[in-house]
C-alpha cells in the first residue's frame, strides 16, 4: 500500500473503499490518512449522534458522491492513474459503450427473429415432429 506522502507526492486523492460497511466512504478515509477505520467509524457515529442526521447525514452522503470508487486494481503509475481517471469518469466513452452493447444485443434478436420467422424455420419445425 502506498503512503500518505506518496499518494499526495503522486496527486492520488480520497477513494471510496470497495469494502465498506456503508458506501466505504469511512475506510477510504481511514485507509488514506492511515487511521483506524474502526476510529473513523467511531467519530462519524458521534458526530451523527451529537448533531442529528442533517448535517453528518448530508455531508456523509455528499462525500460518497464526490468521493471517486476505488480502483479494482492497485494504481502504481502515472500512466495508470491517467487510464483509470479517463475509463472511470468520461460519461461519453460510457454512454459509447452502452450503445455498442445495446447494439449487439439488437443485431443478435433480430437476427433470432429472421430465423425464427422465416419460412425454413416453420417447415423444419414441421419435420422434426
């Protein structure tokens, strides 16, 4: 694991943890300052028993969105950090993707469908009986 100083050295910022209890944005927190997740855990409890849900709630919420998903794998390069910023976040590249799957899927049912609906495919049903 990489150290604080490294991580700020490097410009990697706070990760929601994949492992959390709650969203993982307590373990990010931890993991990245080098805390006792169970100590993180402890003080947004009691900040969020002391101050009522509003503002702990809200910002506990806002911090999850904010906060970028853990990598899957470990990052140990620049070239690899600019990969997984450019994959993670650009909402055309994933918009693109979801279109060419939504396409394949599209061509294959058709494709089921000109065979099902053909006239071979009733006279071979008809032979196999």
């Amino acid at each position: 694991m990489i150290n604080r100083l490294e991580r700020l050295r490097r410009g990697i910022g706070v990760y929601r943890s994949r492992n959390g209890v709650i969203l993982g944005v307590c373990r990010g927190i931890g993991e990245y300052f080098d805390f006792s997740v169970f100590w993180v855990r402890m003080i947004t409890l009691a900040l969020l028993l002391f101050t009522g849900f509003w503002p702990i709630g809200a910002l506990y919420l806002l911090a999850a969105l904010l906060m970028k998903l853990e990598p899957v794998i470990p990052i140990h390069s620049d070239e690899e950090q600019e990969f997984y910023d450019s994959y993670a976040h650009s909402s055309r590249q994933a918009v693109n993707r979801l279109k060419k799957k939504y396409q394949n899927l599209k061509r294959r049912i058709q494709r089921m469908e000109d065979i099902v609906t053909s006239p071979e495919f009733d006279w071979e049903d008809r032979f196999r009986r």
